[in-house]
C-alpha cells in the first residue's frame, strides 16, 4: 500500500486544525457559564420548601431589591456587606433593610409567610443587626417557628 | 574526522547538551508555584526566572556573532559546559530569588556559548556540515518542546531543585565530546558571509518563537496556577508537544521546504488560535491545540534553521546569531505579553469573585455558610491582586467542606465558574502570539521568491 502522499497529510493537518476550532466555537456557544442577573428584574426564587427555603427566598428578594436600589448587582453588595465596599456601613444598612422589609411584605402577600407572622418578622427585620439578618437564617427560623 | 569513525556517543553528549540548553527557556515553567512558595516573591518577580536566562542567552549570542568564528570549537563548547555547569549547581543552592535570578542570567550565558559552540563540535564529530547542523537543529527543536514536561516530571519527583542539578553531570559529560574533537581547528570562515539572506529565515525564526510563548509559557501557567494541575500532571498534558514535534519529523523530511515552512507557521498559528478559544477549562481540547502547536513547530523549525544556517563559510556565526534571534523572540514576546495579561486577569478576577458570589448564593447551602464563605473568598481573591496565589478551597473547608458534600460541590462549581473565567482572560495573549506565528508565514510568504527556505 502507497504511503500518503506529505502534502495530503499537511492539508489533512491544518483541517484537522480549523475543525478543532469550529468545534471549539461551537461548544463554547452551548458552554454554561454564570451569569450576573441584574438585580431589578425578576428571577426565578430560590428553589425549595419548608423554612429554611423560605428564608433564603427573602433574603435574596431583599438582597435584590436592596442592589436595586445602589444601581449594583446582588453580588457586589453582598461583597460590601462587610464595610470593605464602595458604600458605607450606614448606606448599606438603609438599604438592605429597606430591600428585606420590601420582601417580607411580598413573601407575606405570596403566602410564603403566614400572614400573622409578617407584622413580627417586620420587626425583627427593622431592630436586627444587618449581617445576623443576611447571615442569621436561625434566628429567623426561631422567629417563625 | 571522517563519517564513518563517527563517535557517537559523543554526538549523543553533545545532542543532550544542546536539547537541555534549548529546554532551559522553559523548564522551569511548571515550577514557577514552587519556586513562588519557597521565595515569598512575587510572580512578576518569579518571572524573571525564566526572563533573565532567555536574556542572557539572547544578549551573549548576539555578541557571539563578532567573535565566535576566531575561537575554536571545541574550547568555546568546553567553557560553556562549565559555565553552564557550574551555573545550574548554584541554581539548584539558591537560597534567594535574587541569586536564583542571577545564577540563571550565568547558565544563559554559558548555554549561549555551549549553542554556539556545538555547530562546529558537531560538524567534526560527524565530518558533515550537513549532518551536524540537521542533528543541532532536531536537537534544538525537540529539546525547546521537551522544556515544560521535563521540568513538570522533575519537580513533582524530587523538587524544584533536581530541575537544575541534573543538568550539571549532563553538562560535563559534554565534556568528554569536546575532549573528542579537541585537535580540530577553528573554522575557516574568513570568507565575507551573505548575512542578508539569512535575514528572512531568522526573522520567521524570531517570530515563530515569540508565538511559542504561548505553547511554552503561557499554556503551561493556564494549566498548572489557573487549572491547579500538580507539576507531573501538567507535565503529562504538556509532553504532547515534544510527542507531536517528534512526529512531525517524517513528514517534515518528505515535503517540500516551503511547504514545511508554511504549513508549519499555519498550524502553530491554528494550535495557538484553538488555545485563545478554549470554551471551558478543560484538557481535551487544549490537548488537541497543544498536538497542532507541536507539529507545526516540527515541521517549521528545522527547515527556516537550515535556511538561517550559512552550511558554508559562516557557520559559526549563522548560529550564533540564528540562537540570538530565537531567544529574542521569546524574550520580546514575553515582554509584550506580560502586560497584556496582567491587563487582563485583573478584571477577570473581579469578573470571577462576582460569579464565584452568585454560584453561592444560588447555592443549596444555609445562609450563615454561603454570606461568610463569599466574605472569605474574596479575601483569598484579595491576595490574587498582591500578586500572591489565592487559595478558594480555603474558605469553604474552613466552614465544613471537607465533610460536608452538598458544601463541596459548590465549591467544585464556584472553583469551575472561577477557572473558565481567568481561562477567558488568556485569550488575548493566546490571540497576540497567533498574530506573531501569523506574521512569521506572512514574512515566509513576501520572501518567497528569494527561495527562502528552498
């Protein structure tokens, strides 16, 4: 049997070559990659039944509408929640309460917090430190349980 | 000495001199981590570990070229053996980067001359100026594509330091080559050489390795700091590249120069494209663009060498200035994309420490894990920016990750997200030395007529 002539394997080569990189292009396309959600429009909620849920539903409701509001997304404020952002402690503070009490309202109108609980967890939410609000799912959890 | 009196255990000696000289521009790649760690340097610092040999090599050739022709061979080869000998001793003593560094600039020094010297050392070993500049060649090619594995499989046995004692007995066994071709004379290069068509093939040369920055350095830094590859298993993902480079040598042989020459300019070229456009971090494609990369330096290397090569009356200063060429291209490219990179990952990095953020807020986990793991990760991606080496596994098993595997696979997801993020960042430097190997078969192609590698 002949050996392949040089030239066909070098053409072979290089079109062996180019397809790797369609190829590349291809399942880069279709590549999963995390996307930062712009915290003013609508996502889908935290997945999940039972408390524990619940509080993480509002949480990052209020998360959202707290980056709303700073024109930022949910990631870069919880980055600052420890002081070491661009916003100071009491900005954040306003603003995250602000975003939490929204939510509480909106899970109370949802249903996902008994009605009789919203007034209580209202207060909690407006007397609480921030980081054991955003942190303290246990405190919550005591809260509504 | 006649062809067939050949020793060729010397040519053997001489070859691995050669090879391990060339594989010195990047043999240390795969243990810059280690050397980051024992140094407390920074990586830019860490760098010029690889920078100052390149740049002595490049420099000390370049003033080879006044002079090599007035020396005989085998002296020169000799002094550079030791040199380089003795230089790689202190490199693996080093007990500072600042010695490290200097040591190195010693050893390229050394490596310089050894290069230079080995053209002429091989011709009377082999009694072929042909055959002696086609064995320096393949030695040199092979030997620059073997650089990373081989010091990937070093460091991962025995350490960094091993990386650099073992080429001091493979230097002065050298030795004994040139005690073998002790009595041959200086060349006769008194005749005034054509350098200007040289002038082409080197500046392809040139080009060609700036591109191989990307092969050599760059994809072997994606594979072991961002893709966290340990030495040997970098070195295993690596070794592709020397393999492929070895297997391109049949065909090389058969096809027609020119064709060589482009055809391997066009699958570096492709292979550092496929890099840049990596859609994930992950090995198989990278091992695929690695494969293109390596044959195109073997079939693109050896003939632009022999066309930079005068097999005439200047070989000795062809070669010198043929190995200055290679390694100011790799040390101009290096420089070029040293920013550019840097430019680079640092906002990728803050693009990361966000994604890395929303894959643990998306994450299953209770709120009092998934707030301060995202707080103590981005301490972690703070030292990234100090130019130290962030750890993300850290902040995760600080809060149970090692035990609990809901925590750990969100580490694993958030650590992907990161990798594909800094993988992205890469692109532009990948892109940068496609355009050199890009330029290389545009310069190949405008000196066609002047039969530049025919």
């Amino acid at each position: 049997m002949n050996r392949p002539r040089p030239v066909v394997i070098l053409v072979a080569l290089l079109v062996a070559a180019t397809a790797l990189i369609a190829a590349e292009l291809v399942v880069g396309v279709t590549h999963k990659t995390v996307k930062i959600a712009d915290p003013c429009e609508q996502r889908t909620p935290f997945p999940g039944r039972g408390v524990d849920a619940t509080i993480q539903r509002v949480v990052l409701d209020g998360l959202d509408g707290a980056a709303c509001r700073l024109h930022t997304s949910r990631e870069q404020l919880v980055l600052s929640l420890d002081g070491k952002g661009r916003w100071n402690a009491h900005t954040i503070e306003a603003v995250v309460r602000g975003g939490l009490l929204r939510a509480v309202d909106d899970a109370g109108r949802n249903g996902d917090i008994p009605g009789l609980l919203v007034p209580l967890v209202r207060r909690f939410v407006e007397h609480a430190p921030i980081r054991a609000l955003v942190e303290g799912g246990i405190r919550l959890r005591d809260l509504i349980g | 000495m006649p062809p067939n009196r050949t020793p060729r255990w010397a040519v053997a000696l001489v070859v691995a001199g050669v090879a391990v000289a060339f594989a010195d521009s990047s043999i240390v790649v795969l243990a810059l981590p280690d050397l980051y760690t024992r140094f407390h340097t920074t990586i830019t610092g860490v760098s010029w570990v690889l920078t100052a040999y390149n740049l002595a090599v490049a420099v000390t050739a370049l003033a080879l070229v006044v002079f090599v022709h007035r020396m005989r061979g085998a002296t020169l080869f000799a002094v550079g053996l030791l040199l380089f000998a003795g230089a790689s001793v202190a490199c693996s003593a080093a007990t500072s980067a600042a010695f490290l560094i200097s040591a190195r600039c010693v050893q390229g020094a050394g490596a310089a001359l050894l290069l230079a010297a080995s053209l002429p050392v091989l011709t009377a070993l082999t009694g072929s100026t042909l055959r002696g500049a086609t064995i320096w060649t393949l030695a040199g090619t092979f030997g620059a594509a073997l650089g990373p594995a081989l010091g990937g499989v070093l460091t991962q046995a025995f350490g960094w330091r091993a990386i650099f004692v073992v080429q001091a007995p493979l230097a002065l066994l050298g030795l004994f080559a040139a005690i073998a071709v002790r009595d041959v004379p200086a060349a006769d290069e008194t005749v005034a050489p054509a350098r200007a068509q040289r002038i082409p093939p080197n500046v392809c040369i040139g080009l060609l390795f700036g591109a191989l920055v990307g092969v050599l350095f760059l994809s072997v830094l994606l594979i072991v700091t961002v893709w966290g590859y340990s030495p040997i298993g970098g070195a295993a993902i690596v070794s592709v590249l020397p393999a492929a480079t070895l297997a391109a040598r049949p065909v090389e042989r058969r096809l027609p120069p020119s064709a060589a020459a482009y055809g391997g300019a066009a699958l570096l070229g492709l292979g550092l494209i496929a890099l840049a456009l990596l859609p994930y971090a992950g090995v198989g494609f990278t091992i695929g663009a690695l494969t293109a990369c390596g044959i195109g330096l073997g079939l693109s290397i050896p003939v632009l060498s022999h066309a930079a090569l005068d097999l005439g009356a200047d070989l000795s200063r062809s070669g010198a200035l043929t190995i200055a060429v290679r390694h100011v291209g790799l040390v101009l490219a290096l420089a070029s994309i040293a920013p550019l990179l840097a430019a680079e990952v640092s906002p990728a990095g803050d693009k990361a420490e966000l994604r890395a953020t929303a894959v643990l807020l998306d994450a299953p986990v209770s709120l009092s894990t998934k707030i301060p793991v995202a707080l103590d990760a981005r301490t972690e991606f703070a030292r990234a920016q100090t130019g130290e080496i962030p750890n993300l596994a850290r902040p995760f098993d600080a809060h149970g990750a090692k035990h609990d595997p809901t925590l750990a696979r969100v580490r694993d997801t958030l650590v992907d997200a990161i990798k594909d993020t800094i993988t992205r960042a890469f692109r532009s430097s990948f892109l940068l030395c496609a355009s050199f190997a890009a330029a290389a078969l545009g310069v190949a192609f405008l000196f066609r007529r002047r039969g530049i590698v025919a």
